[in-house]
C-alpha cells in the first residue's frame, strides 16, 4: 500500500478533473435533446434550478465523504458509518459495469474522427452507415482498444503526471471548440428543397424560448423528472469519481468553492452543446430532425448535417468529434480512476497491479460490447419498454438501477445515520463557511431521497403516470 496518498497540485486541477468527468457523452447527446423536447427555456430553467440545489447538494456530500475519509468509493462508506460496507460495493460496480460499454463507444468516436479528418465525411451521412459500421466484427474491437490503452495509459502516469496534467490541456482545448462551434451553429442558415429558409438563431429560440403549449401538470412533472435525470447522470454522482476525486483534495482546500466551480463548468458545457447542436439541426432538419438522442443524434443525424454543409462540413465534424473524445476521454479516465483507486485501498495493490486486473476486466468487457451487435446479438425487453443489446443492458443496471440505490443510500447515510454536519464540518474546516447551508440539510434529509425514489420507480417501469 503507498505511504502517502496521490493528492491533486491544486484546487484548479481538482475542479478541472471533476468538470472533466462531468462534462461527457451525457452533456452532448442527452441534454439538446430533452432541452428541444421538453419545452426548451421550461426545461432549462428547471435544469439550473436543480444543479444549484439538488446538484450542490450530492456533489458536495461525495466529496465531503472522499476528502474526508482519504478513501475511495469501495472502502469510504465504512469510514463514516460501519455496517455500510455494501454501498460502497455498490458504488464501486457502477462504474466497473460503465467502463466497458464507455470505451467501446469511445472507439466509435474515433472511427468517426478518422472519417472527418481524412476527408470522407459525406461517407458517414449515409443512412446504414452506422449500422454498417458497428455490426463489423473486427473495425469496432480495434477502435476500443485504441481508447482503452489511452485511458489506461493516463491512468499508470496516476494522479499528478497523469489525470491532473491532461485535465489542464484538454478542458481548456475542450471548452474552446464548444464555443467555437456553438458560434458557428447559431450563424449558420438552410434553404431546403421546398424553398424554406431556416436560421440558426431560430433555432436558438426553440432551444432557449420556454413553451407551454398544451403543458399539463402531467407533462410539467415530466420536464421535471427528466431533468432530474439529466443532472443526476451529467454531474458523475453515484458512481465513485467524486468521492476518489474528493480523496485527492487538500485539506486546506475551499470544498465549497470548487463544487460551485464544477456546477458552473458543467452547466454551462450543457447549455453549449445544446448550442451547439440544436440550431444546427433544426437549420438543416427541422424540428422533426431533434427528436434524435443517443448515438442516433450523434451517428446519424449529425453527420448528415455535416455533409449538408459542403466542404466546411468536414471541418466542423472533425473539430466536433475531436472535442467528443476529449469529453469521452476525461470522463472514462475519471470511471477507470474510481475502481483502480478502490482496489488500491480496498486490497492494499500497486497502482500497476490495480490497473491490471481492472484493466482486462474493461478490455475484454468492451471486447463483448462490441461482440453483442453480431456474433452476441440478442434483443432483450428492457423495463422501460425499449429494446436493448448488452450495451443497453449494462446501461440499464448501471444507470438506471445501481445509481439511484446509491444516491438515495448516501443520502439516507448522510441525512439521517452520520448526519448533515458530517458533510458540513468538512466543508468547513478550513475557516470558511458552507454556502447554502440549510438548503443542503433540507435537501440531503428530505428532498433528495423523495425524488430519487420517484425517479428510480420511474426507471423500472414501476411508475408509469410520469
């Protein structure tokens, strides 16, 4: 076991590696489609509402928890309160199940960087062409090795040379070419073939502009659980990364001030890609054209407004899937860095060996993801109602399941077994005093667990009036 435990340099490290692991795949192909489907200002102003809350309160509990015990995940709950060494079980499997179907998506990210930056972009618009690609037997395997080994890679230099070094060169690179686009996207404008022009800045009226067209409270209940859900997956909570980023941290650090910093970083990422990519959908789609999320929107739809745009098409769908990797990127660094710190306190291993095991779990798990769109394909009935493979699958348990049981655990710990001033006292410690407090006591005994279990029975088919 090491002596002495990694620390960031800094606090500026710390914040942008948790921003890091915020901002990813979620931020990008979730967030502009609920913002565009759910009424866009209405769901925005709900989004916010909720990250300077419900997303304060969380982020701030499980970094509280890591600084607090200098532990990860897997061993930290015992720490504050024994007997609950299951939640830390729990915790750590999230990320153990995410990591695999993460960097095989990762791979198809940069298959589709290699088709843009080589000039065949209008290749990619083709309708099978996804389909086509990812049904292959050989081409996806390869593309997922490729990120892995540089994941992997980040995560043997550890916490200063590795994690904190890169997270200072990719967020700033990362935060320019989302403005950058999202400039772009809002200039641009489309004559279709029924002679309808269409602008980015109307667009941005869809995005931005609140409508309550035929809003009924039913349908106000919905916004709200969908941006609930948004926030909760977006801000890397119940998973791990913010307790082992937390178990990083100075303690003379401002804890306070660094979780603001996070919210804003990731807030405002989301509120870009919205930017970013809605205008530019509706310009050369429409409105029908948003309806996309996942990697229909990223793999089919976006591509196809690239190749609409001509030559500059390539350009932007190169800067554009550059930026997706290096969200990608910072992201599955920080769910690698969760489960390899866990075993290194959990079992006493080397960083090296801790990476290892880890390491061939993730590989060959990402090898079968990539397997279950052919020689392992199967169509499973999901408790949502949609049809999925074994990457839906792992989604599925990981996010729908285990992370709402580990919010709500951690919130029921924290509100009501080790108390509020748990988390209080080591906000505080420093001198300098817990902003929304009394929000935070309210929330983490009450609020959060109610809406967590509404959220959770949504996600398993139990409840189904929302």
């Amino acid at each position: 076991m090491e002596k002495k435990r990694n620390s960031f340099g800094g606090s500026l490290g710390f914040v942008l590696a948790a921003a890091g692991s915020a901002v990813g795949l979620g931020n990008i192909w979730r967030f502009p489609y609920l913002a565009a489907k759910d009424g866009g200002g209405l769901f925005i102003v709900i989004y916010i509402i909720l990250a300077l809350t419900f997303g304060f309160t969380l982020l701030s509990t499980e970094v509280a928890i890591g600084r607090r015990t200098k532990q990860s995940p897997l061993t930290a709950y015992s720490k504050i309160k024994k007997g609950w060494n299951f939640l830390g079980v729990f915790s750590c499997l999230v990320p153990m199940l995410i990591m695999p179907y993460y960097s095989a998506i990762g791979g198809w990210l940069l298959k589709y960087f290699t088709v843009f930056v080589t000039g065949q972009g209008t290749a990619a618009a083709n309708d099978n062409y996804f389909t086509s690609f990812i049904t292959s037997t050989t081409e996806p395997i390869v593309f997922h090795v490729i990120f892995f080994a540089a994941v992997a890679f980040i995560i043997y230099r550890g916490v200063n040379k590795g994690i904190e070094s890169l997270s200072k060169v990719l967020m700033p690179a990362l935060l320019v070419m989302v403005i950058g686009i999202a400039i772009f996207s809002v200039t641009i404008k489309h004559t279709d073939a029924s002679g309808a022009t269409r602008t980015g800045l109307q667009g941005l009226k869809v995005l931005f502009i609140p409508s309550f067209k035929g809003l009924t409270v039913k349908g106000f209940f919905t916004v709200l659980m969908d941006a609930m859900g948004q926030l909760f997956f977006s801000i890397s909570v119940a998973m791990g990364i913010m307790i082992t980023y937390g178990s990083y941290v100075a303690d003379d650090a401002n804890l306070d001030k660094s979780v603001r910093q996070i919210e804003f970083f990731d807030t405002a990422v989301a509120l870009l890609a919205g930017v970013m990519i809605v205008p530019a959908v509706f310009v050369f789609m429409g409105k029908e054209g948003m309806e996309a999320s996942g990697p229909s929107l990223m793999f089919v739809s976006l591509p196809k407004v690239f190749a609409q745009m001509g030559f500059v098409g390539n350009i932007v769908g190169t800067v554009f899937f550059m930026m997706v990797i290096f969200a990608a990127l910072t992201s599955a660094i920080s769910i690698l860095e969760a489960v390899v710190s866990s075993f290194m306190d959990a079992f006493g291993w080397s960083r090296n060996k801790a990476l290892l095991i880890e390491g061939l779990i993730a590989l060959f798990g990402g090898i079968i993801v990539c397997l279950g769109y052919n020689k392992f394909y199967f169509e499973l009935k999901l408790p949502t109602g949609s049809t999925g493979q074994i990457l839906d699958v792992l989604d599925y348990i990981s996010n729908s399941a285990l992370m709402p049981i580990v919010a709500i655990s951690t919130c029921i710990l924290i509100g009501w077994f080790a108390g509020p001033q748990t988390v209080i006292d080591e906000v505080q410690k420093t001198g300098i005093k817990m902003s929304r407090k009394l929000m935070f006591v309210v929330i983490i005994k009450f609020l959060a667990p109610v809406l967590l279990l509404v959220l959770f029975l949504k996600s398993i088919g139990v409840l189904t009036i929302i």
